[in-house]
C-alpha cells in the first residue's frame, strides 16, 4: 500500500451563491486546488455528494463536474453517504492511490442547497434517516437530533444552556474566516433567546442550509514529497443503524467509537496526541456527542468541555476552528472536504487569526445521519 | 497492488417487486452472494445505485443496506454515476481490496424503480444528462437516444429495420434466464409492429423500467486461491460530456474507446480475446456505438453484426448473453453488477443452457448517460 499525500487544497467561500450553479461552485474549488498543488491535470475525480438529485435535477456529477473542469477523458464517479459524502468521496481517494490504480486524484465536495423551496431541502435531508421507519411518522432531521438532545439533557442532568459554548466557539472561530458563512459573534445571552425550531434545539444550535464546494488533490507521497501538504495518518469508515431507535444505546455513537479507535490504530495515537479536532458540529447535540464518542470526554462529559473553553483555539482540544458545521456553515455533500482543507491550512501554518499554535496532528470526523454513517481521517504535517 | 478476485455471486431474479422494499431486495443479493462465497461477514460495502433519493425517497444506502444486512459496523458507501453506478461501485470495491486496506469487500447494485409514478420515473432517469444544457429544453432521456438513432440511420444509410436483430438476440437469451425480466421471443416482424415511443425508437429498442439487485465478493487473490471463481483482468473508467451536443463526435462514444483501450492495456488482450461481451443495450442504438467504440466493428458497421448473427451465444462476439438490459432487464443502479454476475456464470460453466462455450475472457461494459461515463472490466477464468 502507497502512502498518501494531500499536495493542494481550494474552496469556495459557503454562502447562497444564487448566482453560480453546481458546476461552476466546483469548478471553482477545483481550480483553487489545481492551482495550489501546481497541477494541469488529473487521473480521477470523486465528487462528495448528497442532494443534487433531489435539489438540482442533476446526478451523474462525477462526468458533468470532471468534463467542466476541463478534464474530459478521466476516470470520475460521486460517492455518496448522506452528510459524510465528502469524506466518503476522501476515503475513496485515498483507495484509489494507495492501490497505485492512480497518481493524481481530486475530491471535490459540493452541495447547492438555496435553490430549493425550504420543505423540499427538508425533505431531501431526511433522506439521510430511514424512510421506512423515521421519516414515514413525518419526523424531519432535526427532529431526530432534538430528540437525542432531549434525552441527553434528561440522562445526564444537563440544561439546554449547557451547549451555548459550541455556538459561541463556532461563531467566534468564524469572524476571522473569510470562506465562513456568518461572521457574526454570538453571545450567552444571544443564544438562550434564539427561536426554537424542535425544542430543545434552537436557530443557534442549528448548522445553516447552504452553498459551497471544496476540493484537495492527492498523490503518493513517495513521489511528491516536495509538494506535499499534509500526510494521511489515518482512514476509517464505520456504520451503525439509520433509525435512532434501534442503537445500541441512543447517546452512544458507535460508528463513531468503532471509526475513531481504527483511525488512533493505524496512527498509532491516542486523543492527547491530536492538535484540533474538526468534527460534524450540524447540531450541538452532535458535538457533545463526538466528543465522547472520539475519547476527548467521558460519557455524558463532552458538553462540559464546551462550558469550560477546553475547545477554543487555544483549549485542550480546539474544535470548529475555522468556524465548523455551524458558523462556516455546512452544505451536506460537502463539509467533509472543508473540513480536511482546514486541517490541512491549521497544519501548513496558513490558517491566520485561526492558528492554533504548533499543530502538528488533526482529526476530521464527518458524520453522515445522526450517526449512522462516521468517517475519521488522521493528518499529519511534513 | 494486489490482484483481486471474485469469490461470490448472487442476484435476485429483475422484475417488479412491489412485494419487497429496497433493502429487502439489496438484503438478498447479498445473502446470496456470501452463501455462494462462503462467508458470514464482510470488511466493507459498496452499494452502487441511481435513483434511490429520488425514487425511494432514501439517500445513505451503504449504512443502511449494510445494517441490514447484518453487518452493523463494517464501512459502507454509496457509489453513482448514472447508469453506471453498478461497475463504479464495483470499481471502488476493486481499490478497496488492490490497496489492502479491505480484504473481504461487498459490492451491490440495487435499483427500486416500479414504486414511482412513471412522469417521476421519467425526470428522475433524465438526471443522467445535462439539466441545464439539456433536460431543461424538455427532452428525456430516450429523446437524446433516439437523436443518436437517427443520426446514425442518416449517416450511415442505415434502416430502422436492421437493429432488430439486437432484441431478437437478448429476448431469445433471456427465455432461459430464471432471473431474466422478460420470457418471450421477439420476431423480427413483432419488432417492425412495436410502438413508437421516441421515434425512430420503439418499445422493443428500450430496456425496461424495473427493480432488481446483484452482488459480488471480491478478496485478494493470493489469499483466496481455492475460492477464487474469476479474477479481474481489467478495470477502467474514462469520461465524455453528458451532454450530446458538446461531443467531438455524437456517433463516436470517445468514453467507450479510451476506457476500453485502457482495459485492453491492463489486460494485454485485444478484441479477437474475448470471448463474450456484455455491454450496455440500454437502447439497440447504444449497442450499435457500444460494438464499435469496444474494437469489434468499424464506424458505422456495429449494426452488421446483430444483422449477422454474429452476436448470438455461437456467434464470434455474443453479447447480452443472458438477456442484456433489453430482456434481462435494467434497474439502473444494479445493471453494472448483474453483467459481472452473469459474466461469472459463463467463465465458470453456470451459464445452463446459455453458456458460451469454452469462454475464458469475458468484458462487461457498463454506461452511464448516453456514453458520458464508460466502466469496463475484462475478467478471466481461473
């Protein structure tokens, strides 16, 4: 098996691009890392995708995005995992050139969410859940995550204010981030009045419905050590059931646990060895929960951390440092990617007022469902 | 790189299930393909399909038919590239086990469409084409295939008449199918009587709305020798645009030569070697292209063949050797791994009464959009 190095890394701001369509978001984050790894072409492109079919009448994007990136000819396909699409697209590419199948790879993450009316994006998330025994009782997907916030609160003896300290992390994270979707600090105060969208989760606990796309380009690294970014330390993917009611036990994310202790295996490290921490923040609850899940807290502990500034820039374990999930924003298919492009800027140095000081080793989890679908990725700096 | 193998098949017969949901469906395939392969559980799953979101109103398919299928905890991902999402899938379990950071891997196709209203079956399946350069002028799908038919009849000077041999071809083959969709002989004369559907094609140029799911085993060879039923000589993938108008050439499928070239390298064989070809009929004008763009037949001459019976299971190049999309039938997703399957038959003497006699190479070809994404794999005996 080849070792594997990230050699370039774009993005796009997230935001409502009303004015770009789906092609030319990735097309953009596509030639921003074309650019940045010093590459004219490519052998393969997998594109991290969840809605396009449902929200832009378009699958098949692994040709359509290839052929307008100018890479006609090449090997392309969409990999797809609900809101772990883009690290499913990332642990495909990884494959790909570790079986020495291809040198030069591109993954892409994209989603184009502000198109849609509002009940069709709600709709299309809840793909994510399990028809036939979640969303056919008419719960939506935050439904399902208010649910296990709710149940975390009674087991635990936590109130609701508990998980300010994600929000107000994320959005402090953000103002410095100019690829974030809100740069608007959020305080205490501010989040305890927020509106409640399926108590107990609120606006301000919830990641926003939009626009962006992402991309890192691979290579062996044996061949590219001059350009290379980061090292992959670490890859793993596992899966627990879609419904929520048929978990082991609803507060434990096992695919979380399962896909964390390969990724310290193959690493070999454990969590005080990792300098920041970019995980699926789409609701508070999740954070709370990957936190626990990862081995940063004990069972029901992970919110504490928040409450603490144990995830600030400068805490023990920063999380969201860009902005996460809820301030830089998430558009599903392609939050993964993102978050693998800022471990790659916080472990190059290039991560500006968002450095966190000596990083030599991150970790990306992209969640797909409410834990159904966990994909970990270990980084490494040269 | 290490060689990779095929150790189990399994497939449910195609037709409409309206009896079993998707992952009932996935659920058998699977538990066929690890009884015929010896195994109780699995490193990894990929699951290749289409339309699930938009027939099913279910994204997430990996963790979902993974779970099911009793393997909670394994990696699991959804693969998709249109029509071709089957051997896509199958392309990422191949790396999957090449690279080695899979051993037992798990590829399905799956496709659930006799759920749908037929207008949302219709849109769904034009995703596969360019919905801002094509479908939003208001064409289907089958209006951009029989734009290629045509242009063909035009520049060639060929008649309606004489692609009937292709459907004679896979309706005689699918009689002795158990899991083939249709069990009726075509004349020639029933083909000329045949319903206009987008002219020049008929009901009996179209392959059929369906729902269906095949699996494979795959495992690296050198420690899977006993078990080994087939190995993979050959996987590649090469991209055109999905538009039509944007082609070099609209009668050339560019994507079909390049990716078969490709194959013909890996392998080191060249078309007098192999000894059967299951390509992509989903229209008998894409057999046509499909011959010609594979090295077995010049420009234009793809429609001699089947005039010539050069394409029946004694003929030099049999195709659609179990019925093919036209009369096994095409549940999208899931077509690209019921070609493998039935491949598999043949190369180890389970072909019944459609064995092609003494084949020991066989190419399967698996399209996507109208040529915008070509995945060939050549498989040898052991």
């Amino acid at each position: 098996m080849r070792e594997v190095a990230i050699i370039g890394i774009g993005q796009t701001p997230v935001g409502e691009h009303w004015e770009k369509s789906l092609r030319h978001l990735a097309h953009d984050a596509i030639g921003a890392a074309m650019r940045d790894a010093g590459i004219e072409t490519a052998d393969a492109l997998y594109v991290g995708n969840m809605l396009s079919g449902e929200l832009n009448g378009q699958e098949h994007l692994g040709a359509l995005i290839a052929d307008f990136s100018g890479l006609r000819g090449i090997e392309a396909m969409k990999v797809e995992a609900a809101c772990g699409s883009g690290a499913a697209a990332l642990r495909v590419g990884i494959m790909s050139v570790a079986s020495g199948l291809n040198d030069i790879v591109l993954v892409c993450g994209i989603e184009k969410m502000t198109d849609a009316p509002g009940h069709v994006t709600t709709s299309a998330l809840a793909t994510a859940a399990d028809q036939e025994y979640e969303v056919s009782q008419g719960i939506s997907f935050v439904g399902l995550n208010a649910l296990l916030m709710r149940r975390y609160m009674h087991e635990y003896g936590v109130s609701k204010e508990a998980f300010a300290g994600f929000t107000v992390n994320a959005h402090r994270n953000a103002l410095t981030n100019p690829n974030a979707m809100f740069h608007s600090a959020v305080s205490e105060a501010a989040y305890a009045r927020a509106g409640m969208i399926a108590d107990p989760i609120n606006l301000l606990d919830s990641s926003p419905v939009c626009d962006g796309a992402a991309c890192v380009v691979l290579a062996p690294a044996d061949r590219y050590r001059s350009r290379t970014q980061a090292r992959i330390l670490a890859s793993a993917v596992a899966i627990d059931s879609l419904a929520v009611h048929d978990r082991r036990d609803p507060l434990v994310l096992d695919a979380a646990v399962i896909s964390s202790q390969k990724a310290y295996a193959q690493a070999r490290l454990t969590p005080v060895d990792i300098h920041l921490f970019e995980l699926h923040d789409a609701f508070s609850i999740m954070s709370a929960l990957s936190l626990e899940a990862a081995g940063f807290a004990p069972r029901g502990a992970g919110v504490q951390l928040a409450q603490h500034g144990e995830i600030s820039l400068t805490g023990r374990i920063p999380i969201s440092t860009m902005g996460g999930l809820k301030a830089r924003g998430h558009p599903v298919g392609a939050t993964g990617v993102y978050q693998v492009v800022e471990a790659v800027m916080q472990l190059t140095g290039r991560a500006g007022p968002n450095q966190v000081g000596g990083a030599t080793v991150a970790m990306t989890q992209n969640i797909g469902g409410s834990g159904a679908t966990v994909i970990t990725h270990i980084l490494g700096a040269v």
